[in-house]
C-alpha cells in the first residue's frame, strides 16, 4: 500500500533523549503517524534514529526527518530561555508544515496546531503553586524576583509568542486532573489521552515476587521519600518484615545526603539502589509486590504507572493524575498514619490483594504504547478533517 504524504507534519520536543516521560510521547507520537503523513521531529538535541529506535522499540526509518536547531544544541543552560528560543523558531518554519504539535507543554505556533501537557512549568505562578521551589541555590532562581520576572520576559519577547497564541490550539492533558487544572487556571478545554509506559513486563507470579516495596524516580524533596521511608518504617513496627528499594538518581544534593543519613538510622530495610535501566529495572520491579509514591499534585505519573504495569499493588496521595492510574480508595492516602493503615490491611489480607491485582491488571491495559498511538492517530485524522 503506497504512503500518503500529502499531509507534513511537525512534532515538537526540546531535547528527544533516551527517557520515559514526554520525550517517550513525541517519539511514539511520530510512529502512530508516519504510515500516513510526513513526519518530521523537530528538537534542540538528538539521538540519532537507530539509538532511539533501540530504546523505545520503535521503527523509525529514513522517512521521519530529524530537524535540530544547531544554535540551540549548544545552549545547554537557561530552560525557559532555550525554549522561548525554540519557539521562536517553530514559529519561523510553521508554514512548512500542515500541522505542528508540541510534545512537551504549550507552544504558540503562530498559527493553530495541537500541544501536549506534561506538567506545568510553562506558567511560572503555576509551577509554584503547584510545585513549590527547591531548597538551596537552585531554588533561589526558580522564586518570584525581579531578575526572575526579567528573565521571563526576555524568553517571551525573543519567542514572539503570546498566550492567547496557545490558547488557540487543540490541547491535550496527561489526566484529568491535568485537564482540570488547565481549565481552572487557563480557561483551557482539553482532551485526556494517558501517557505511554514504555516497558514490557514478564508475567511473575505472585509467590515468586518478595514482601518488598519499590519506589521509582527521581530524589528530591517534592517526591516525598522521606515520608515513604517513615511510613513503612511504621508499618514494620506492626510486625511486617518488608522493606524497601529507592531508584533513583544518586546526586550529590543536601536532599539525597538527608535520604542516605536517613536509611543508614533505620537499618538495611531501607536500600538506596541509583538507577537502573531496563533490564535492571524490570527485574526490581517484577520481583516485588509493592510500589509507592508519596508526590502531592503529580500531573501523572509515569513511574506509577510503570509500577502498576510490572503487576505491583501501588499506593499514592490523594491529589493528582496518579488517583487515576490506581483508581482505587484502598491505594489512596491522605497522610502518614492513612498510608500506614492502608498498607497494613492489603498486608493481611491474601484476599484483598487477590481483588486489587485483578483491578490493577484492568487499569494498566489504559497506558499501553499501542492504546496511546491509536489515541494520537485518531486525534490527528480528526483535527484534520475538522480543519479541511
């Protein structure tokens, strides 16, 4: 069957690495199209086809072009300024293309097109009340000043860009909390479609798997590892021999030292693992029972989502898109002694833990690579016949 080509289509990423979240979306985004448009992916830095191809398990071949903009590839510092700088030139190659989308947040395009929210950093006031600032120096630029406020306003004046420019595209949310927000605080409709988790999980059985938990993703304050820590150091002190592997990215931070000191007082329970990869990966996860994240007002939540998939029972807080992948009162807390108690009664209860398998099995059937390009197929054949 010959391709048709008649339709170019633009996809939109800052950096298109090897990774899990939104860099994951643009590259599946151009695979769910490339059968029947002309697909380009547009970035500041690349791998190049075969390295993300091998890690996303994708298919992309000499006819999806990479476009990298050469002034930005070296511009490794300054996000909001890198991305206004972006913009600024999707905006000058917009007439190239029929339709351009935006992988990772808002984009004023300059003309109408189609973006994908991942979080809420493009809206400073936003970010912050959603996402406090970070402790220490790093936080000391991310807080509400004057040379913060000018920065900012040098980003939107090189970009050209405006808000009502963005209001004007089809956006797409990562949850319905997402969604929410977005119409809360922007006056913005979206569409929901749910993130892809990228890996493929074995099938282990539940006698094979340890009475173990696993956390996943980065350390640092807002993911809240230090109440996990205590709150299964809580339910230990009703009589579970469990314990716990944190994954994650082992900086030298104040945090992930606060984290270290932390572990060491509470014994060998507790595991500071770094990172692992793929296999590695897998095999942490399909050979444990539990999962927990502990990050209020999380837009999704991808690692969660990961957790769910490899057959863990996940428990989360009660805020964000992370209540729609468990979807379930029994894996939801409020607060320390909620998470303990909770924990305690699925821990004693082969029957209960029977029942939230069977749930879970069902909600990670939503985040499949295969249900997410089908979603942004039909999407796409929609905006255009609706645009014609």
């Amino acid at each position: 069957m010959s391709r048709r080509v008649e339709k170019k289509v633009g996809i939109i990423h800052p950096e298109l690495i090897e990774s899990g979240g939104s860099e994951a979306a643009a590259v599946y985004i151009a695979e769910a199209l490339r059968d029947k448009y002309n697909v380009s992916l547009i970035t500041t830095s690349a791998s190049n086809l075969e390295e993300l191809n091998e890690y996303y398990g994708t298919n992309l071949g000499s006819d999806v072009e990479i476009i990298e903009h050469l002034l930005l590839k070296r511009f490794r510092v300054f996000d909001a300024l890198r991305g206004s700088l972006l913009t600024r030139f999707c905006r000058s190659i917009a007439d190239s293309f029929d339709l351009l989308i935006s992988a990772y947040n808002v984009m004023d395009f300059g003309e109408r097109g189609i973006q994908f929210i991942a979080d809420f950093c493009f809206d400073d006031k936003l970010r912050g009340k959603l996402n406090p600032s970070p402790n220490g120096i790093k936080g000391y630029f991310y807080r509400d000043s004057l040379i913060r406020r000018i920065y900012l306003g040098l980003g939107r004046l090189i970009s050209g860009a405006s808000e009502e420019g963005f209001k004007k595209n089809l956006t797409v949310a990562n949850s319905r909390w997402s969604a929410e927000v977005m119409k809360k605080e922007c006056g913005i409709d979206c569409k929901v479609i749910y993130p892809p988790v990228i890996a493929e999980f074995p099938d282990i059985s539940w006698e094979e798997r340890k009475d173990g938990f696993v956390y996943l993703g980065r350390l640092i304050p807002k993911k809240g590892i230090d109440f996990i820590i205590e709150a299964l150091d809580k339910v230990r002190r009703k009589g579970w021999d469990i314990h716990l592997h944190i994954i994650g990215p082992l900086e030298n931070t104040e945090y992930v030292k606060h984290l270290k000191r932390l572990s060491a007082q509470k014994g060998d329970w507790v595991k500071m693992e770094g990172v692992k990869y793929k296999e590695e990966k897998r095999e942490f996860l399909t050979s444990h029972r539990f999962g927990i994240s502990a990050r209020p007002k999380e837009p999704f939540g991808i690692s969660v989502a990961e957790m769910v998939r490899a057959g863990c029972i996940v428990w989360v807080p009660d805020s964000g898109g992370q209540l729609e992948i468990v979807n379930h009162p029994d894996l939801v807390f409020t607060d320390i002694e909620d998470a303990t108690n909770k924990i305690d009664r699925v821990l004693e209860s082969s029957e209960l833990q029977k029942s939230l398998r069977r749930h879970l099995r069902k909600q990670a059937e939503i985040f499949s690579v295969e249900v997410f390009k089908k979603e942004v197929k039909a999407l796409v054949d929609d905006y255009f016949e609706r645009n014609e």
